[in-house]
C-alpha cells in the first residue's frame, strides 16, 4: 500500500473549509458539519460524505468510489486503499486501522449502519468484504480475502474469495477471518477464534479452527418485560455515576413508576418510564422508554421540544444535544443502539 504523503501534505495542510472547497471542485458532494482532520486525504473519482461525519488526522483513503454516510467517522491514522470504499451512516472505523492489499477489479469494502471496527485491525479487500448494519469487528481483528505466498503449481494451497458477515454478529478482540467465509447473522464469535469456514446464523463459535458449539441462539438469556425495565433502570443509576465521573453534579430520583436524572447546573432532565405518561412531561429535555413510542406520541414529544428514545425498538433522531450523545453513547455500552433514520 503506497502511502500518499505528497497529497496528504499539500492537500491535507489545509484548512478544512479550503479542503471542503478543493474537493467540490473536483465534484464531490459533502454534507453539513463534514470535518477534515489536518493532514487526512481522499483520492476519489467519485465522493460523496453525509452531515456530521468526518475523517480524522492523518488518514487517507484512496478509492475510485468513496460513499460515507452520516454521522460517521473515520479516526485518526487509519488508511484504506481499495476499489470502492462504502461506510453506512452511524459508523465508526477507529485508529490504525487499515484496509487494503493486493487489488483486482472486485476490490471493495461495503460496510453497513452502526457498525464499529476497533483499533489496529486489518481488512484486506482483494475480494469484495461486507459487513452489514450493528457488526462489531473487536480490536486487532484480521480479515482476509486471499491467502497465497507458495507456488500453487507445486501443489501448496492459494485461496481468493470474499467474506460476508452479516448484521448483528460481533468479534471480540484477534479473530481471523479466512477467505470464502460467510457468518451468519446475530453470531457470536470467540475471541482469538479463527474462522476457516461458514458459521451458521445465531450461533457461538469458538477456538482454532472456529467451531460452533452453541446454534439457534440457545446460548442467549431470556428477559421478562419486569427484568428488562430493571436492566435499563441499572444502567440509567450507572450513568448517573457516570456523568458525575464527567463532573456534572447530577440528582437521581428512582420509584415505582419512574426514574429521574437531574444535572443541576445545567437544567437539564432524563426521564425514564417503562410507559410514557403524558401528564408528567413538564420541564423534561430527554425521555426513554422501555417500550414503543407511536408516531403519534413522537410528534406530541417533538411538539414540546423533547428528545426520546424508545429502547425496545431502537428509537430516536439526531440530536446534537452533547447529553443526548452522552447517552446514546451510554447505552452502546451495552449493545443497545438507535436507528436514527
């Protein structure tokens, strides 16, 4: 992979309104609140970047076709030299993370809605790599879609072909991924796994080679509707704990039908109910539920200028309220994440 320091020198000393400008000129489209770290370059025939998303210091990408979406971001020293280059909205790629390697015309990378690539993994895209919507790829994970070094007329063994890993799936920290693998979705994998071959939907797969000993999601826990409300009723308390750890002085009310966080000196409340009760909404800035907000109810709250979350199914809408980050970013910690379109 040939790093691009000339461009990224001339290109990437500048400031970011003047990048912004030299990369419409040359017909790339770019969102509102798009940052451009210092010293970050992309090389592209075609380019296009949502609002608010950005790319950080010393990155580059280089790529015929370059498509991020909104919202996401690409850290600081992470390198991607590749064919086509997609990252869905919601995204995440953090440091010193490359993707890149021996090319062909197939050469891509498509990653899908809410997904996070952790620091010093490598992806090599010399056959096409998917990663759909809510993957998690852990730290120093490899991804590989060719494995040759040996002469192949001798005998020894060459492989080229893509890998697939489909929603939901997350590999915690050194796993290696063969070529022609495809994980199933909402699988689990072991850490320092190595998958050599396909992995069924909704299982658990550990060791090296890969093997399943889990399948049909037989090894998740089921929750009551009661444990669920106490599930996120704890992890309201620990972000309470949480937010005075970030020095925001901060009151918790907890009872039978609510949960009520106050941050004092900047007037602003978090209410927690399993149900929304409409009547009790006076002075509230941030309202979670456990369950369904109707559309009806989303524009009563929009209405009144309240910020919502709805647990069970995901949802919300963009806010740049810094506490709505803060808690969003919160429940993530658990797995929990929000569709915002």
């Amino acid at each position: 992979m040939a790093v691009p320091i000339a461009k990224m020198i001339i290109i990437g000393i500048l400031p970011n309104f003047l990048k912004k400008m030299v990369y419409r000129l040359n017909g790339a489209t770019i969102g509102k609140n798009v940052k451009f770290g210092i010293l970050s370059y992309v090389s592209f025939e075609k380019f296009s970047i949502g609002d608010n998303s950005s790319i950080g210091p010393l990155s580059f990408i280089k790529a015929k076709t370059v498509k991020i979406g909104k919202r996401s971001k690409i850290n600081m020293q992470v390198a991607i030299d590749t064919v086509e280059f997609e990252l869905d909205n919601d995204s995440t790629i953090m440091e010193q993370t490359v993707i890149g390697g021996m090319m062909t015309p197939r050469s891509s990378i498509k990653i899908g809605k809410r997904v996070k690539i952790f620091p010093f993994s490598f992806l090599n895209p010399t056959e096409p790599i998917i990663l759909e919507d809510d993957v998690g790829i852990g730290g120093a994970n490899y991804l590989f879609t060719h494995g040759s070094w040996q002469n192949v007329l001798d005998g020894f063994p060459v492989s080229f072909g893509p890998i697939t890993i489909k929603k939901g799936v997350w590999f915690p920290w050194r796993v290696f991924v063969m070529p022609n693998v495809t994980v199933g979705e909402y699988s689990t994998i072991g850490a320092g796994s190595i998958i050599t071959k396909n992995i069924p939907a909704n299982s658990l797969a550990v060791g090296s080679p890969a093997k399943v000993i889990s399948v049909d999601g037989n090894y998740l826990k089921t929750f009551s509707i009661e444990e669920k409300n106490n599930i996120v009723i704890d992890i309201l308390t620990q972000l309470s704990e949480y937010l005075t750890f970030l020095n925001y002085q901060n009151i918790i009310v907890v009872n039978d039908d609510y949960l009520l966080i106050t941050l004092t000196k900047e007037n602003f409340k978090i209410k927690y109910q399993m149900n929304i009760n409409y009547s009790e909404l006076e002075s509230i800035n941030l309202l979670i539920s456990l369950n369904v907000i109707t559309i009806e109810s989303i524009e009563i709250l929009k209405n009144k200028g309240i910020i919502y979350l709805g647990v069970l199914n995901h949802q919300s809408e963009y806010s740049d309220n810094p506490f709505w980050k803060i808690v969003i970013d919160f429940f993530s910690r658990w797995g929990i994440r929000f569709y915002l379109d």
